[in-house]
C-alpha cells in the first residue's frame, strides 16, 4: 500500500527527546514536500529543540485537580510542523511565528523564524499595540 498525501502534519509533545526524532522524520519528506510551518524553508532546524506552547483553559473541577497534583496544564509545551507536497512554485514566507510569549502593557511578544542569509534563525519580535486594531476597527 502506498499512500501520497497532500499535506502532511505532525502534532507531538514538545519534549527535546521527540524533536530529535522529529528531525529524522523531516529530512525523510523533504524530498517531496516543502516546509510551511515552522519554519520557512527546508533548511537544518535552529538549534537542538524547537516547539511551541498551547495555551489551555480547563473546567474548574479539572483546574483544582491540577493544582492538588502540582502539574500545569495550562501551558502545554508541543511540537507542531506542517508540511505541502512540493509544487512547482513553493510558498515562500518572510518569517513565520512560531509562539505567542507575552502581553505587556504597551504590546504583544512573538517567537518568530525567519530565514537569515540562507539559515532558520529565531528572534522574538514585539508588536506595538498603538500599530494594532481590534476587529472593531478602533486601536488598543
């Protein structure tokens, strides 16, 4: 049996042991499939571990047992990559975020990568919220 899927999409958890797998799975689509998230291009990874953080809410109920057994689940560390079969004119991206970090009084935090004379490269980068609308349409 052979499968060819269009896209192909990998949700784990975001542990340094599974992204070294993750690595070897990657270097075996990229023959046939272009990168779209995280990172914008096929290059090697930055670093030795890349993963995001879900940010959760649970019922009460499910909070309070977290608490009893001193686990977080709020924040959820997982690994996220996103892959489309190779065409004949990729999508090319200036910088994908790969993570919301903060909100402060005056802006929002990202993790974004970006491709620097030819390498993934990760930067945090900040939005101003006086440069940002709500979907009204009136600023922060």
């Amino acid at each position: 049996m052979s499968i060819d899927p269009e896209y192909v999409i990998w949700i784990e958890p975001g542990t340094s042991e599974f992204f070294k797998e993750l690595k070897k799975l990657r270097e075996n689509v990229l023959d046939h499939y272009d990168v779209l998230y995280p990172c914008p291009n096929a290059t090697a990874c930055p670093g030795e571990w890349c993963h995001q953080v879900l940010r959760t809410s649970h019922d009460p109920s499910i909070e309070r047992l977290s608490q009893l057994v001193s686990l977080d689940r709020k924040i959820l560390p997982m690994t996220a990559h996103v892959y489309r079969r190779k065409r004949p004119q990729a999508l090319i991206n200036e910088a994908t975020t790969i993570r919301y970090i903060n909100e402060t009084k005056f802006s929002f935090e990202y993790e974004v990568c970006y491709l620097d004379n030819g390498v993934n490269t990760n930067a945090v980068i900040e939005i101003q919220k006086k440069t940002a609308q709500q979907s009204s349409g009136k600023s922060f």
